[in-house]
C-alpha cells in the first residue's frame, strides 16, 4: 500500500443530533432518504437532493426524529423495497415495524416526524436483537440476536407477521443476517466465527445448507456482491474474506483483504462506477476509525483469481471514535456515495472523488 490511492474521500454532510452511539445507517431504496439508530433510542431522518446549478454538493436535510419507544438502544434500522416501512431491532429484544400514516398521499421525500407510527412490535427473542433485513422481494424479515437464534418473518398484508422458522445454528450471540439480492438465500454471521447459508425448502421449513468457516474469531459484517455471485464477510481477526458461488448451494473462499488494525464492524458492496469486469466496490470500517474503498475485479473468464484495488482511504474518519455501520447509496445517480455512523453519535455521507 506504498502507493497513493488514486481516489480520496470528500465529507459531503457531517449530519449530528443523536444524544449517544450512533449504530446503523440506511438508505430507503425509492425516495431521497437516509435513516440513522442510536442507542438514545431514536430514529433519525434525512433527505437529500440533487445539487444546485453552481454546486456539486448534495444538500442534505434533517426531516423528522421517530422516538421509537424501545426502551433500550436501537441497534439495527432496514428499509422494506417499497421504501414505505422502516423495521427496528432493539437491545429490548423487540422489532418494531414503523409505517408513513399517509405514504400515497405524500410526495415529499421524509415527511413529519407524525406520519411514521408503530403498526406492529415483534416479540419471540430473548434479548438483543443485533440484525434486521427484509429480502428482495419484501416478503420476508429477518432478524437475529444474542439469544443465539435468526428468526424469519412472513410478511402479511395490514402489518401482519408471521414466523416462518427459529434457526437454532449457531452456537454464539449472532451478529448480522444479510439477504441475497435476488434470491431467497439467507446470511448470517456470528461470534462463533462462522458464517451459516440458509434455504427454504419445499416442506415449508428453513434450514442451513452451509456453514463458511475459516475466520480466526468473530464474523461482525456481510455484504453481498451487487449481482449475488460473491458475498463477503468482515471479522474481529482484521480480515475481510470474499467467497465465491461456484454451485447452486456451494461456495468458496477465494480472496483475503487486510488493511485495518482494529475489529472490521462494518462492509458495505456497491455497484461503483463499475468497468466490465467491475464487480462494484466494497467499503470497510470499524473500530480503528478508518474507511478503505476497494474495486473488487474478476478476470474475464470469471475461472481466475479476484483482484481487489485500493480505491480509497482515509483515517480518523470519525475523529477518535469506533465506525459501527457504513453503507453506499443505492441510487445509481449517486453511486459514489455513502454513510457512515460512528461512537461519537454523528452521520457523516462521503463521496469517492479524484485525487
């Protein structure tokens, strides 16, 4: 890494307001908005617009704070596909699921802090919950905590859920669950160092397909690859595995990045400004406070080796504080785009800019 990078990170917005640890950001996949958690117990919103003639920044604007009504730290925030539900994992071991009271008839991109409401609390985990994700489809909810267990949801009309199955594989607290891009393919990463796959299979029942093992100890972070062919994994031994599909229901291990000196807390994959044999770029942080950008390539055959560029990189990203959550932007106009959150409470989005 004796070379420069040939890209730098620019601080787009340094977005405050949380009273204490900000945990998670997330973009709404169909509206300009970006939502943060923290462990004061509140959602926070934004939304964001193009720039203005003259200037290439894009503005963002704080548009409501949801008190939620945990009663123990936020941890996890996801946006359903539709972009009109917003799903909350607490450290009280509910999920609560938050709707707009008027989504069709609003245009705006945030709305008041009054149109969002609890339409349901999910109860069934013993403590923590650590991970929410709602599956490309919408369909399904997926959620995991240090009961050791993932749970999945159905998702039912008029705010109406139903558990599908209690997942009982891992012999540790669970970290992270990430869903498959396109498919019904479930993830989840543990502090048992493993990363489990999981189906549905035709009788109705989910189950684990495969185990990834081969992290030294525990799995903080997945991130899909955009197009679902590869998935990646960050770890409390300082490195970042990339497995590859080579089956149906088989994958490999197949690239190992280092770069960080501290737990890697969060990765984020996203499309880029991809070439052809672009696979997009993943984004990394976590408890040193720093951000590297890789370009992640395959050669054109798809058989050879990945190569990961270092694109980007930066250091006290948050002033001295831990990284707990980044996430790119997941609209292509804004693909150079993404947040981070931090101990220190605060939001910031960046952009992947020439040196």
């Amino acid at each position: 890494m004796d070379v420069d990078p040939p890209y730098k990170l620019e601080l787009v917005a340094d977005l405050q307001g949380h009273d204490e640890r900000a945990w998670q950001v997330a973009w709404n996949p169909i509206k300009p908005l970006l939502a943060s958690c923290s462990a004061d117990k509140s959602v926070r919103l934004y939304s964001y617009r193009a720039p203005d003639h003259g200037c290439n920044t894009v503005a963002f604007s704080h548009v409501g704070t949801i008190p939620t009504g945990h009663t123990k730290t936020v941890r996890s925030i996801a946006w359903a596909p539709s972009g009109n539900t917003l799903a909350t994992g607490s450290f009280d071991s509910n999920i609560g699921i938050w709707e707009r009271e008027d989504a069709s008839d609003s245009e705006d991109a945030g709305g008041k802090v009054a149109d969002w409401e609890c339409v349901t609390l999910l109860e069934g985990h013993e403590t923590e919950c650590k991970s929410v994700g709602y599956s490309s489809s919408g369909t399904l909810l997926a959620t995991c905590s240090r009961d050791k267990t993932v749970w999945i949801w159905e998702v039912k009309p008029d705010a109406d859920f139903e558990c599908m199955g209690v997942l009982m594989e891992h012999s540790q607290d669970v970290k992270c669950v990430a869903w498959h891009p396109s498919e019904e393919i479930l993830a989840s990463a543990s502090y048992d160092d493993t990363i489990k796959l999981y189906i549905d299979d035709p009788s109705e029942d989910w189950y684990c397909f495969l185990t990834l093992s081969g992290h030294k100890s525990t799995v903080w972070s997945l991130a899909w690859s955009p197009r679902g062919s590869y998935l990646a994994s960050s770890s409390d031994d300082l490195t970042i595995r990339i497995w590859k599909r080579v089956d149906e229901h088989t994958w490999k291990f197949v690239l190992e990045l280092k770069g960080h000196e501290r737990s890697i807390y969060s990765i984020s994959w996203g499309a880029g400004r991809a070439t052809s044999e672009g696979l997009g770029w993943l984004t990394t942080t976590g408890g040193d406070g720093k951000i590297n950008v890789w370009e992640i390539t395959e050669s054109p055959s798809s058989k050879g080796p990945l190569a990961a560029k270092l694109l980007a990189s930066t250091s006290g990203a948050h002033d001295v504080s831990d990284i707990n959550s980044v996430s790119w932007c997941p609209r292509p106009d804004h693909a150079d785009m993404f947040a981070t959150a931090g101990d220190d409470g605060v939001v910031k989005v960046w952009r992947v800019v020439s040196q």
